[in-house]
C-alpha cells in the first residue's frame, strides 16, 4: 500500500523557521495537503493543492514541492504553532493516504 | 458555515457492528463528497472512505470488506458501519466533507471536520 514518510518530530525555538517534509512516491502526480491538529481538537488544512493556503490560516504557513518531497515551512514559529502536523495524499487509484505526522515542539 | 457532528454509541463489543452518523448543518449534503477518518488513541490519521451525495462509495482497501458507507439526503445525513470489530478499531472517528474536483492532478482534501467521537470496542 502507498505511503507517506514524515519525520516524527521537529523542534524549533520561537521566531525560528520550521520546516515538516513528506516524501512518497506518488507526489509528482498528486497534490499534497497540510493539516494542523492540536490535542483533544479535530485537524485544520492549512495547506492546500501543496502550496495554496486557506483564507484564516496565518501567512507564516506556506508549503513547497519538489520532485517526490513537499514541505511545510512555517516562518517566525509562534507558541500556538506547537501541534501535529499530517500531511495527506492519493495514490492512483484515488486512495487517500495520511503520512505518520510530525510533532512540532516549540522550545 | 457548514458544521458536521457524530453520533452513535461510544462502546462497542468485539465482533458487533459499529455504527456512527453524522449529521451535516449549514449547507447541503448535495453535490459534494463526505467521508470517515479514524484515530486511534496516539496514533496518527486513517481514512476509512468516501460517498457523494449519489450513493457512490470509494473505501480504504485495509478496511473494505468491513466498512459500508451510506447517505440519507433527505435527512442531510450519512453513516458509517463497521463489521467485526476488534480492539484495534478503538479510536476517534471523525466525518468530514471533501472538496473534490477530478481534474488533472485531481483535487480531493478536507475542509470541514467533525469534533469526532471516541468509539470504545470492548466487551
């Protein structure tokens, strides 16, 4: 079955860049889909269509892709950006996928 | 503003059938795409699958000789049974609408999410 790789965690002081990457084999062909989910509360998209961001969700969030890896960079880390990130997928045959998420600690 | 909840039973007991319904407010059920996503307690997120309003389904093949999905359009519904439940299926069940376009690359994402329910399968 298809999967996307994401790292664990990643962890950054406030004000500092943070980047989440998702690698899979099929993301040359499918967009990818960033989500934000803080404990006890459903997931948000912050990111659509690898790159594209939802009216409400702040600027410091933006999303990149490059052959099978996309990433989510988030600029200037603020404390209420510490949360779980999943990035979503498909694969051919319209299955959609979750990578494993990140746990984003902000120091 | 479109809102979407779960409902049903918060305990199920192994080998039974777990049952869920989400009720859909704000907009229509129409034209659109709905489906189930499951967290297990720590775990990340699996979607379990999808119906349009028509009827047609498309589920996870890990899940889909055990998962229906239906559609109640005059109720603004739809709904979720799963078959043969084990601990393993123990988890947060959400609904969630989908913003689908089947251009190419097609588009299929979530962009309205339940509260989601805990489902609890034991005896």
């Amino acid at each position: 079955s298809y999967e996307l790789t994401q790292p664990p965690s990643v962890s950054v002081s406030p004000g500092q860049t943070a980047r989440i990457t998702c690698s899979g084999d099929a993301l040359p062909k499918q967009y990818a889909y960033w989500y934000q989910q803080k404990p006890g509360q459903a997931p948000v998209l912050v990111i659509y269509k690898d790159s594209e961001r939802p009216s409400g969700i702040p600027e410091r969030f933006s999303g990149s892709s490059s052959g099978t890896t996309v990433t989510l960079t988030i600029s200037g880390v603020q404390a209420e950006d510490e949360a779980d990130y999943y990035c979503q997928s498909a694969d051919s045959s319209g299955t959609l996928v979750f990578g494993g998420g990140t746990k984003l600690t902000v120091l | 503003q479109v809102q979407l909840q779960e409902s049903g039973p918060g305990l199920v007991k192994p080998s039974e059938t777990l049952s869920l319904t989400c009720t859909v407010s704000g907009g229509s059920i129409s034209s659109y795409y709905w489906s189930w996503i499951r967290q297990p307690p720590g775990k990340g997120l699996e979607w379990i699958g999808y119906i349009y309003y028509s009827g047609s389904t498309n589920y996870n093949p890990s899940l889909k000789s055990r998962v229906t999905i239906s559609v109640d359009t005059s109720k603004n519904q739809f709904s979720l049974k799963l078959s043969s439940v084990t601990a393993a299926d123990t988890a947060v069940y959400y609904c969630a609408r989908n913003a689908y376009s089947n251009y190419v690359p097609p588009v299929n994402y979530f962009d309205y999410w339940g509260q989601g329910t805990l489902v609890t399968v034991s005896s």
